[in-house]
C-alpha cells in the first residue's frame, strides 16, 4: 500500500455520490476495510440522515451503514465502481469523501422523484 492511499483512504471513511438527470440524487457508502495491496476497498451502503429542508431541497448527511460488502476501486482520493442499488440492481459511480453532519442537497421529492 503506498502512503499516498493510507493518507487518502482508510477504514471508517463516509463517501458520496451525486448523480441524476433533472433530479439530483446521493448515495453514501463507508469504507469498512482495505485490500492489503491498498488498491481495492471493502465498502457498504450508507443511508442518509435527512436533516430538513432547504427551499426546493432537502439536506442530507451520511448515516449508518447496511446491506452486504462491496469492493470499490481507489483512485487517489475518490472510490469507484459498481455498488448495490434499487432491489437487487448495480450501478457505476464514483464517490467522493464526505464527513458525518456535512450536508448534501438532493432533490426534494415534492420537485422530480
């Protein structure tokens, strides 16, 4: 593992994607363990806190982690890959590093879901 992925990525990290077309949406995941090559992580689904609302969008933060493990691709300081999504389904994305109580502003349902 080289020191540039310990200093980026290390178990316990909250990630977050934003994706969507006319509707903003975010998933979280937590990196629950490393590859011992440090080019891999073990991760899981993170549901989100929704803290509110903000005008037209309500205001989310990383809660606590569910479902089956996952391995995700580190690429310097961002995750990507296929993680569970939708009953059953996958998807692609990449993932950004996020921390408890920073907020995220997905669409509110009331405006596209």
């Amino acid at each position: 593992m080289t020191e540039a992925t310990k200093a980026q990525v290390k178990a316990g990290d909250r990630f977050y994607s934003s994706w969507g077309y006319d509707q903003t949406n975010i998933d979280y995941l937590l990196v629950v363990k490393l590859s011992p090559t440090g080019k891999t992580a073990q991760c899981r689904m993170v549901g989100p806190i929704h803290l509110g609302a903000a005008g037209t969008c309500d205001i989310t933060t990383p809660g606590c982690s569910h479902g089956d493990l996952f391995t995700m691709r580190i690429q310097g300081d961002r995750l990507r890959g296929s993680y569970p999504y939708c009953r059953g389904g996958t998807r692609l994305g990449s993932f950004y590093k996020t921390e408890l109580g920073e907020a995220h502003y997905p669409t509110n349902p009331l405006f596209g879901h």
